[in-house]
C-alpha cells in the first residue's frame, strides 16, 4: 500500500488533474469499529493515509463494512460487491436446491442482498440461512444456526477467509442441519496460518475465490484441489471504463 500511496503522490505532484486507486484487496481496513476502550480504528487511518497523498476516489472490492468504510473516507469511494462473479459462478454450475448462508449475523446484509440477486438470475427460489458467532479476545462462539438448508447446497457467502475458523463452524452447522453439499464463496483468499485444515475439512465441499489477493498461501496437493480461484479482472476494468466515461455504477456497488 505505501507503494500506491507514493505513485499517486508522485502522480498529483506532477499535475495529475484526477487520480483513482484501484485496490481489489484494501489491507488494514477490517478493523472498523473499536471493540475495546482506546482500540484504533485502522480504517480511517488508512482513509486519511489515502486523503493525504490526493486522492480523488478509492475504489475497492469487498470491503468488510461497506457503511463503516465510506463513513471513514472524505473522497469519493467505490464499493464494489463480488456478487455478479460468484453468481455467473453459480449459474454455471446448474445447481438446484440452494440456500445461502451468512457465517455470522453481521454478514447477514451481505447474504441477503447475493440471495436476492442469485434469485433473480437463476428466477427460482433461493432458501437463506445464518449461523451465529461471538469473537472475544481471539476466541470463537456461538452454537445457533437459524434457516432451512436441509437437503439443499449451502452457498456461504463472506468479504474472506483468513484462517477459516468461521466458515468451517458455518459449514459444520449447515451440514448438521442437513444440507447436502457446501460451498464457501469469499471475495478474498488470504489463506492465513490454520486455513489448510478448514479447507481441507470435510464439511465444506469447495472454497471459491477471486484473484483479488494472489493465492501463494495455497499449498499444492489436497488444499489446492478444493480451492477454485475467479478472475476480478474484467469487473475492475468496467468500473474503471466507467469512471472515465463518467457513466452510473449503481449495479456494480454494494447498498
């Protein structure tokens, strides 16, 4: 990110009249919101990092809370969702009886919005479901799964998978609830310390992904054999096509 930072800099320095970062995976932002008396809130220092330099408009894939984000920024911001790729994804694969699942009830957002929009484009009913999750300093809870997966493809929807933890209980849960198969669709891949054995796990069926954070954490062998990795490419080239022509990006953002 300092390397983005010193270009559009560089770039402002030299007369640039608009300058937009494109930046598919912004690190440093998940934390947005303090949890604890005196905690950072690394995403507005990420935003005034980004003000400082001159940037016109920020925009990003994914972002963990797209309200929270935007709020942090005083330029321009662009929200995209991985929606339409996961669900050109999906609509590929020519599966019936789908649920989509949130791992946690504050994606819940997320997940309702990519099972509307799923509905739409496959014009069949699409089940939603959601699991519940408590994180306190550094340890996971929380039992309650609340939906109608049974007999159906879970598809959990989530901005990342860092070590796995919570799409593997949200996988365990809708397997116990019954669905018959489980998919993970994550925006970002980070596959940090940990994710091997949540991905390789049984319970979850697939993880699919996009290119946003190139997948060299994903080793070769039984790891790599259940992670499906999807170009963002060509819808960060039509939200930049877009903002030079000055033309709507209602469609490609996140409400």
């Amino acid at each position: 990110m300092c390397r983005l930072l010193f270009i559009i800099g560089a770039l402002k320095d030299a007369g640039a009249r608009r300058v937009t970062a494109v930046a598919p995976y912004l690190c440093y932002s998940r934390k947005d919101r303090r949890t604890k008396s005196l905690d950072p809130v690394t995403t507005r220092y990420v935003a005034s990092m980004f003000e400082a330099v001159g940037t016109d408009t920020v925009a990003t894939l994914e972002v963990h809370n797209p309200a929270a984000f935007e709020n942090a920024f005083r330029c321009r911001t662009v929200t995209l969702t991985a929606a339409p790729i996961f669900i050109e994804h999906v609509k590929s694969l020519g599966l019936g009886g789908l649920s989509v699942v949130s791992p946690d009830t504050g994606g819940a957002k997320r997940a309702e919005l990519f099972r509307e929009a799923l509905e739409e484009t496959l014009k069949l009913p699409v089940g939603k479901a959601f699991a519940d999750k408590h994180r306190s300093a550094g340890v996971v809870s929380g039992e309650l799964f609340v939906g109608d997966v049974k007999g159906a493809t879970a598809l959990i929807i989530d901005d990342l998978i860092s070590s796995g933890t919570t799409l593997l209980r949200a996988a365990e849960a809708a397997r116990r609830a019954g669905a018959c198969e489980v998919l993970a669709l994550v925006a970002h891949g980070l596959f940090m310390e940990g994710s091997e054995a949540a991905v390789t796990h049984p319970a979850i069926g697939r993880v699919i992904t996009t290119d946003s954070v190139p997948p060299f954490r994903v080793k070769r062998g039984p790891m790599r054999n259940k992670v499906q990795v999807l170009s963002c490419a060509p819808l960060l080239a039509e939200t930049i096509r877009r903002l030079h022509e000055d033309k709507p990006l209602s469609d490609l953002l996140v409400f």
